[in-house]
C-alpha cells in the first residue's frame, strides 16, 4: 500500500484520538499526580500485601481520605460558626429579618383553611400556571443538582480508575511503549526514565511543601493566640490544615485562608468597638502571616523540594505561567510540559542535529 495512505490513515487516527481525550485532559492530569504521590507508599505496600490490587487501592484511599475528612470537617465548623455568628451578633439587619420571619409565621398561623381553599378554587387557573412554572423551575433546579453531582462522582472515579491502573501496570506500560512505539531504542529510555524520575520529585515535593506550610501555619497561629491577647484565631490547627491545601491551588494559594480570616477578625473587632486600637496588632498578624506561611515557602522552599535536577528559576515560573495558561490543572501540567522541553532540548534534540 501507498505510503501516504498510510500517513492519512494514520493521522485521522491520531485526530480521533485527540479528539476523544481532550475533554479529559484535567482528569488525566490529576490523575497523574496522585499516581505519582501516592505510588512511593504503594512501592512500600505491595511486597508486604502481596497484592498490587491492594497495595494501589490502599495507597490511593490514604492520599484522598485526609483531604476528603478535612473539607467535610471545614464545613461542619464553618456551618456551626455561622449559626452561632447569627444567632449572637447584635445587628440590626439580623434583627429586622428575623422579626420579618416571625411575623409572617404569625400570619401564616392565622389564616383560615376554608378561605384559602375558596380562594384557590376561584383562581383555578391562575393557580394551575403558577404551581406550573414553579414545578418546572423546581425541576430544573434539581436536576442541574444532580447533574452536577453526578458529573463530579464520574470525575472523581475517572481520577481514581486512571492512577489505581498507573499504580498497577504503569511499568507495564511504559515498557509496551519503549518497545512498540520507540522500537526499544535505547535512547527513548534514558528519557522516559528522566522523565519520570523529574516527575515524581517535583510532584511528591508539592505535598512536602504544603505538610510544611501546613505546620508552619499551625504552629504561627497557636503563638498568636498564645501571645497576643488582642487576637484570637478560632481552629487554629485547622486553619494551618488548609494554608497548606491552599498552597496548591495556583496563584492565589495561601491568601485564600490568611486573607479572609485577617478580614473576620477585623470584622470582630469592628463589633466589638476595638477595631482603632486593634489595626496595627491586625496588620502585624497579616503581614508575619503573608511572610512566614505564604511568601517564603512559595518562593524558597517549594523550587528546592519539587526540582533537584530542574533549574530553579525555570520551575517556578512554571508555576506561574502554568497556572495563568491552563487554569488549575496547570499547577501540575506546567511542570510537566517544562520537564518534557527541557529533557528534550537536553537528551534528544543534539541528537537530531547531529544526524542532519
């Protein structure tokens, strides 16, 4: 057969392909990182459980129980918080509101069953249309719910179904490809396994990073509450917990915990008619929280634990340029692309030069 027939065939695959993946790109991504997260405790699991089935399930279940535990806890504190914000604050919105609500239930308690039947029967029609669209509102508003929540389960099984069969026959399959696609060329494997390598120190760093911005976080909270009497951090162990799962989140980071909890307490403190004297005890809390639980480890740390072998400079800003290209899943994809170029300019591409 024509060699460009084969090219055209080949290439209308290669567009399926491409077609059919690109929807899951984010899902591939992170699945990427937790495989290679979680696959230095699968290493250490799977001679002991004598099961990689068992070993990757268990490795992947402990990565994602202590994240799951985490956001359920946050939102009980956070719901029990604002029942309580509620119910105690003195302000007259509050007040004017909750009066409304008990004078409509008064009413409410006071009118006549009969009269309201009557009054239905008379505008039957009415009636009809208004219970209509209110149904048909109410419909669509569950079922963009479930929708939504039916979406998110299928994601999250998609993640897990992608890194538990990378943990299992992820050498495997690098091996299928070094020698079916690469013809076990010798070459292709020193890259794949620089890319590897890279990969998996740059991304079992992320998690370093944020367990030490998770303990820096706590640790400065608990002094500020310990030392100064102006300001009091509710949860300040929690509130460590989530800097360091904010630091992964792009851009934004950490400052979508300290920046919020510095506007609550300066809100307090507005209440509680302390704010003129409270401001510069605020702004030293603000300022040492930005510095020591966010600046620093971004700038300092996380390049020297996500990137032995990767300039540091380079690094961090594919953290900057990742995430601002690709959104959130260009936290991760970021590094990827630059540890792909890089290996590439470095391993193959003098190669290529030599042979033309």
């Amino acid at each position: 057969m024509d060699s460009r027939i084969w090219l055209l065939l080949g290439g209308a695959g290669l567009v399926g392909l491409l077609y059919m993946t690109e929807p899951f790109v984010s899902i591939t991504v992170y699945s990427i990182f937790i495989y290679y997260i979680a696959r230095p405790m699968y290493r250490k699991l799977h001679p002991k459980l004598k099961s990689k089935t068992m070993a990757a399930f268990v490795s992947i279940f402990a990565i994602t129980l202590p994240i799951v535990l985490i956001v359920m806890y946050t939102i009980g504190v956070a719901s029990i918080e604002m029942q309580n914000f509620i119910r105690t604050t003195d302000i007259p919105t509050l007040q004017s509101s909750t009066a409304m609500i008990n004078e409509a239930g008064k009413i409410v308690q006071e009118i006549n069953l009969e009269d309201t039947v009557d009054l239905l029967y008379s505008t039957e029609n009415m009636t009809t249309k208004i219970i209509q669209t209110l149904s048909g509102h109410l419909g669509s508003l569950v079922w963009n719910i479930v929708s939504s929540a039916l979406t998110l389960v299928f994601k999250l099984f998609l993640v897990f179904l992608i890194s538990f069969y990378l943990l299992v026959d992820g050498s495997s399959l690098r091996g299928w490809a070094e020698n079916t696609v690469f013809q076990g060329d010798k070459q292709a494997h020193a890259f794949l396994h620089e890319l590897d390598d890279q990969l998996a120190n740059i991304f079992s760093g992320n998690i370093l990073t944020a367990g030490v911005i998770a303990v820096i976080g706590a640790v400065l909270f608990t002094i500020v509450n310990n030392l100064s009497a102006g300001i009091s951090i509710p949860y300040p162990v929690l509130l460590g917990i989530l800097c360091g799962l904010a630091s992964l989140i792009p851009v934004v980071g950490v400052s979508l915990v300290w920046a919020p909890l510095a506007i609550y307490l300066a809100a307090k403190k507005a209440l509680e008619g302390l704010l003129p004297e409270s401001i510069a005890p605020l702004a030293v809390f603000a300022g040492a929280t930005y510095l020591i639980v966010d600046w620093l480890p971004n700038m300092l740390l996380r390049p020297r634990m996500t990137g032995r072998k990767m300039h540091k400079g380079l690094l961090l800003l594919s953290y900057i340029f990742g995430p601002v290209a690709f959104g959130l899943k260009g936290l991760f994809l970021g590094p990827m692309i630059l540890v792909f170029t890089v290996n590439f300019a470095k391993m193959i591409l003098p190669s290529m030069l030599k042979k033309n």
